[in-house]
C-alpha cells in the first residue's frame, strides 16, 4: 500500500525496524514524500491509500476535502530552536533567552521580536565577544512557501505579534502582515525542508547558523543515536510560546485506517516512532528514550499555543509569498 508523508517522517518508514514491524501486521508500506501544504493543496491523493502531513491545519483540510470522519494523531514534535552555548549567554544577557517552566531554556519571541523588529546585528549586543558579526539577528527557517516547519514559526510569531492571540481575522492578518513577512525576507535564500538548516547547523556550525528553527524530533534522534553530531556547545531552546507539529494521518481506504490504528496503539511501532525522537501517543514510550539516551528533555511543555485555521495560515503565506 501506498501513502503520502512529509519527509521528516521517512527515515522512520524506510527503516527496516519499522518495516519489519508493518510486515507482521501483513503490511507491506510505500511512502512518496511531499511538503504538508502540497498534500493538502496540489498532490493528486487519488493514488494513495492514505495521507500524513506533519501539520494539524492541512490534515483538517484534506479531511474535509475528502470527507474522510477517522483521523489520527500518532505523534507529535514541538517547534525548537537549534543553537549554540554562547548564542544563548549572549541572548541572555539581552533578556531575550531565559529558563521555561522545567529543566530547559527558552527563547522569548516578544522579547525576540523587539529586537528583529529594531533590525539589531549580533554586533550591536553589548559585551558580544563571541559573535560579533555583522549580521541580523534572525533564527534560519526554511521556505514558507514550500515547508511545514515555517508554516508553524509563521504561527508562533504571529501569535506574539497579534497580542498573544491566535490570528483569525482579515484585518489581524493585515496587522502582523509587516512585521513577520520580515522574518522570513530578510534571511535571504531558504531551503525547502528542514534537513535543510539543521545539517548546516551540524555540519557549518555557529558561523552560519547560530539560531535554527527545527522540530525537536531532529534533535532528539541524533541525541539518540550517539554519533557525535550534538557536540557538547550545542544546545536546544524552545519557543516561548510553542506550537506542536501534529503528525495526523488522513485514511482513504481500510488498509490506511489500519496504519492510523497501528502508529497509535502498536507498542513496538511508538517506541520506533519515540527513537526518531517523535512523542508518541504514549507519552512513557518518549520518556523512556529520552531518559536511556540520557537526554536533557523536558517531558511536558506548557506554553503552546494552537495554529490558525489552514484558510488563515494561507492567505497569510500567499502574501509573505508575494513579496519574495
């Protein structure tokens, strides 16, 4: 059977465990890979037996596109931000990172926002000796037009900018318009996926990305995977507020619902699913890697916030689009 994912989600179904697994269910699957905002808007989901984009607006969209009733939400990554020790004292001491409600740091987006709003250079931070370069003070995103993970710092920033509201409105979108079609302008050239900026992070290291917009899923498979690409400067900060990514997988056929039924109830199938550092509907499952691998993750997160409407999300990204 067939299906179309987002592509933070193929490693998990291309690797043999996971294939192993849907074989002893009779279950031999093959996935295509494309942005959540293609499946729900221009991928022909007519040759698939099932669709699961990485965002909760575009399977709402697909769902009712399809008339589909069932829907599940097997896994789920909040929004993140990779970096590095010395970014987070510098942002620090400018007020803008301070710690959450547990074990871990955030980046303050209204703190964040004051400063992208003044065009501030990491030059200009006072005291700045271990980054004093003549460059914006932005977090590396990927492309909105094109990716999910943009779509969802689109929806945490514009929350912040609309008052600590969640924009639903043609005149707050109006409002916020100026200074979040700024965020992502003002970076350049973007990549299309995620991989993208969290590979440049790893490999370029601070030079060229000191602040990239990840799921937290990335960071934690390669805490997981003890392969030395987390080196001990780098350091993972949350976004206060946050926004999880729902992973939500749309059936078009029995064989699709019995995916959605496996991926949220199947024990072997959620730990395989938490290893790639993905939190499972079983929460334990993700606490259990997390605490084997000895990784510094908070199990619950507070401040979220819920995406716009998909309707919203698009009008918003079509004219962020237009000013490319």
């Amino acid at each position: 059977m067939r299906g179309v994912i987002g592509s933070e989600k193929q490693a998990f179904f291309t690797d043999q465990r996971v294939v192993d697994a849907f074989a002893k269910h009779g279950l031999k699957v093959e996935v295509d890979t494309a942005g959540s905002r293609q499946i729900a808007t221009t991928v022909d989901l007519a040759k698939y037996e099932f669709a699961f984009p990485s965002s909760s607006p575009a399977a709402q969209k697909i769902q009712r596109d399809r008339k589909v009733t069932t829907v599940y939400t097997p896994f789920q990554s909040p929004m993140a931000i990779a970096t590095f020790e010395p970014i987070v004292q510098l942002l620090s001491a400018a007020g803008a990172v301070h710690k959450g409600a547990g074990d871990y740091q955030v980046l303050d987006i209204a703190k964040y926002l004051q400063l992208t709003q003044a065009g501030t250079r990491w030059d200009q931070l006072p005291g700045n000796t271990a980054y004093p370069v003549r460059k914006n003070i932005l977090v590396t995103t990927t492309d909105p037009r094109e990716s999910n993970s943009a779509a969802m710092y689109l929806s945490i920033v514009s929350f912040v900018a609309n008052g600590n509201n969640v924009v639903s409105t043609p005149d707050q979108e109006a409002k916020v318009l100026p200074q979040v079609s700024k965020l992502f302008l003002d970076q350049g050239y973007t990549q299309n996926s995620t991989e993208g900026p969290f590979e440049d992070y790893l490999s370029a290291g601070m030079g060229k990305t000191p602040l990239a917009l990840i799921y937290e899923s990335q960071y934690v498979d390669r805490l997981v995977r003890h392969d030395g690409s987390i080196r001990p400067d780098m350091r993972m900060l949350y976004t206060a507020p946050t926004v999880y990514s729902k992973h939500t997988l749309v059936p078009f056929s029995p064989n699709g619902d019995k995916i959605g039924q496996l991926l949220s109830t199947d024990p072997e199938l959620g730990k395989l699913a938490a290893t790639f550092g993905f939190r499972t509907t079983n929460p334990q499952l993700f606490r259990d890697v997390v605490a084997a691998a000895k990784a510094p993750v908070p199990a619950d997160l507070v401040d979220t916030v819920q995406p716009p409407s998909f309707e919203t999300l698009e009008r918003l990204l079509d004219a962020i689009q237009k000013q490319y």
